[in-house]
C-alpha cells in the first residue's frame, strides 16, 4: 500500500473518530448479581402525544395523574428537593417515566391490534402512512398512482474501492413534465383577521365558530387515480369546472366592493393575501369559484390532470380510521390518535414541497425534512385549494350586514347563526358530497 493511500485511509478514520458519538456501557445484573447484555432504544414518546401535548395531559389521557411538588419545592431547585425530602423527590421522578412508559406501551398495543402495524412509531404521521400503504396493497400500484419509480443506482464505494449499486426512488417522468409548477400551487390555508380591537358587547350580540367537519381529511375523498401521462396545457376557463386536478397561474380581478376575494396570492413569511386583483398560482377549485363571483380570469398557464379512473385514492384509509374513531369515546387515547392519524395523512402529501427544516438530534443541527412515501405536489395542492375554495365561498354567501370576525384555515368566527349560512354553494355542496360518502347524515 502506497504512502499516500494510508494518508488517506489515516485521515478518513480520524474524521469517523471525531464525528463518532461517546458510547457509554451500563452494566446490567440480575438477581443473581450476573451481568446481562441488554439493547436498549430509546424513544421519544411526544411526537405521539396527540397536539403535543404536556405530560401532565398524557397523564390524564392514561389514567396516570400527575403528582404535585410539596409545598416551598419548585421544578427549577430539583437537587434541593431530592435533599430535603428524597422519597417524595423520587416518587415524582418515577410517575413522570411510568406516565411515559405506559403510554408508549399503549401506543404500541393500539397500532399492533387496530392495525396490525409492529413496534413503536416515531411519530403518528408515521404510522398513518405505514398503515395507508400496507392498506392500499401492490406495491406497483401504489407507486402509479403517487408518480414515483424504483430505479438503480451506481456510485463509487470508498471503503470497498469499487463501483456498488442500491435502488432509489424517483419521480415518473409522466409525473415530473408539472411537478414544480403544481408545487407552487401548493399553499396553506386561509387565515385572516377582518375585526381589529374588542368586538362588540351587548343584548343579542352572539359569536359562532363554525368550521368544516374533518376539512383535509374529507377532502381527500376528492382525489381519483391521476393520469400523469394524460396532462395537458390549456387557457380554456371552462376546462377548470367541475371536479377537475387543474393548476393555473393567472392574472385574476374581482369586481369592486367584493369583500371576501378567493385568490391567495403570497406575501414572503406573513402569510396568504387575499387582494382584489393580481397575478398567482391557484386551483381549478379557486378558478371555479372566482368565476362565480364575478372575477375576470386570465390564464398565462394552465394544467388539466385527468382522473385515470373513478377509484377514491384515500377512501379505504379514511372510512377506515374513522370508523375506528367512532368505537372510542371522545378525549380517550384511540380517538385523539386517530383524529391526528386523519389530520396528518394529508400533511404527508405536501412533505418537503416547502423546503422545511426540523432539528436532527443525531447531527445536532437543522436539517432540511426529507419527503415521505406519499408526497405528491397534485394532491396536496390540490386539497389546499378545495378547502380555501370551500371556507371563501361560505364568507362571500354571509347575509349582509352581519359581521365575519376572523377566518382560520377550515372554520370562521361569525355573528351569523349557523342556520342562517348559506350552504347552497357548488363548493359546499361538493364538500358535503364527500361527507355524504362516509355519512349520510353527517354536516
């Protein structure tokens, strides 16, 4: 071996040394005093707390209460309170890893019986794609429908100086031609304040927070099987009605004294406006509804995906867990996880569209989040844009002279009974179609 080659290979093992973690062993015995090998893994159960959650909540959620600190010991003087009083100190240590411990068992028997889902998930996003993708079967079919490949690899070996293959996956080409313009389309939801200061207090002044009945979740019994290879370009409006996977970037302007726009055009970090007049990437829902309103549309770019069949991607995996939930009573743990499970199997499809960042405790810095198995920019686009397009139409049919004080992504703070919103809107009827499919007598 050549001088040089050791150099190398001598420097290659001191950066693996410095970058390598401090391993420390924890001798274990048993009863007998013999040591015993044990792997142990360590897992952070709050990604599977439901909103996040305290402990104190998954306490509550367990049956498991929280214990109170004595009087004159305070969280933030610990090493005082194990000196003063050492077997209160260490029962309240112990209640917090027994709340922690017997939850994630719980977790684990929840997915593993409801599911047939084994060990622990990392999160329940995770585990709702796991169960969303072994539910929905061939494999090949699956990466059909979400636009994705399996291909080969080549790359250089350094350790084993040779050229060595792994697969990888990757976009269709079908599904690549739109994928970047139909990411731009890919928004969130409307989130607005229309009052500013104390609103007004007095005999029959009355405030309704109503918002849609599992808004992203119902809404992706929307979504067909798309023909990628299908897609074409068009100007036409009339090609963008109906129940259409169309994206456009257009100019759009409302007639004057329009007081709700349905256009989201966005402003750097402070979020989505909804201006009379501009230029913006949106959806054939959002182009629909503009249209109704009276606005003039003119299309610079337009894309039509075409369903390739009328089979409901999501439907199986929603009616299922749904179903699920109704068999808990509400607050218990199953219907928390199930509700996130139905929240977050929608957020999965619009994974690292944004650039996102998360903290990686492994390299100890921000690192950008990675896409999951069921990213796809044509749905989670096209979800976003049904739902913006479903809350706008419910705030411009408002009765005039009652007063819309805020709008927050699926719902909207009103003075306006809910027997007095207007529900006969073709995007709440659409909507409601969707709940029909799962509840005949849902609202």
């Amino acid at each position: 071996m050549s001088t040089k080659t050791k150099a190398k290979k001598r420097k290659q093992k001191q950066k693996s040394e410095k970058g390598a973690v401090d391993k420390k062993v924890l001798v274990l015995r048993d009863q007998n005093r013999k040591p015993r090998l044990c792997k142990v893994k360590l897992i952070d159960t709050m990604p599977l707390v439901p909103g996040g959650k305290s402990l104190d909540h998954v306490g509550h959620l367990i049956g498991l209460k929280k214990l109170s600190l004595p009087e004159g010991q305070h969280i933030s003087r610990m090493k005082k309170f194990f000196s003063e009083e050492p077997a209160e100190a260490e029962a309240y240590g112990l209640r917090d890893s027994q709340a922690t411990l017997r939850f994630g068992k719980h977790v684990i028997n929840v997915f593993s019986e409801e599911f047939e889902l084994d060990g622990i998930p990392t999160t329940i996003g995770s585990a709702a794609v796991r169960y969303f993708v072994k539910q929905f079967g061939d494999p090949e079919h699956f990466r059909k429908v979400f636009g994705q490949s399996i291909e080969k690899e080549y790359y250089w070996h350094i350790e084993k100086q040779k050229f060595c293959s792994r697969t990888i996956k990757s976009i269709t080409p079908e599904a690549l031609v739109f994928y970047d313009f139909v990411a731009r389309c890919f928004r969130g939801g409307r989130s607005e304040a229309f009052v500013c200061g104390l609103s007004e207090d007095g005999e029959g002044v009355a405030q309704y927070d109503v918002d849609l009945s599992g808004a992203y979740s119902t809404t992706l019994l929307i979504l067909r099987e798309p023909d990628y290879a299908g897609a074409y370009l068009t100007k036409d409006l009339k090609d963008f009605c109906g129940e259409v996977m169309g994206f456009v970037y257009a100019d759009f302007e409302f007639p004057e004294g329009t007081q709700y726009p349905c256009i989201q055009v966005p402003d750097g970090t402070r979020g989505l406006f909804f201006p009379l007049q501009g230029t913006s990437y949106f959806t054939a829902p959002e182009l629909e509804l503009a249209l109704e309103m009276g606005a003039k549309i003119n299309i610079r770019t337009g894309v039509v995906v075409p369903w390739a069949n009328d089979n409901r991607v999501f439907e199986p995996f929603v009616r299922k867990v749904r179903a699920k939930r109704k068999e808990h009573p509400p607050k218990s743990i199953e219907n928390e996880l199930y509700k996130l499970m139905l929240n977050s199997i929608y957020g999965k499809c619009g994974q690292s569209l944004r650039g996102k960042s998360a903290f990686d405790t492994r390299e100890m810095g921000s690192k950008k989040i990675g896409p999951s198995p069921l990213t796809n920019p044509y749905f989670a686009a096209y979800v976003t844009g049904f739902v913006r397009a479903v809350l706008s139409e419910l705030l411009w049919k408002i009765p005039e002279g009652e007063v819309i004080y805020s709008a927050t992504v699926d719902g909207f703070l009103t003075s306006t009974e809910p027997s007095r919103i207007d529900t006969s809107g073709t995007m709440y009827k659409r909507f409601q179609s969707l709940l029909d499919l799962l509840d005949e007598e849902g609202k």
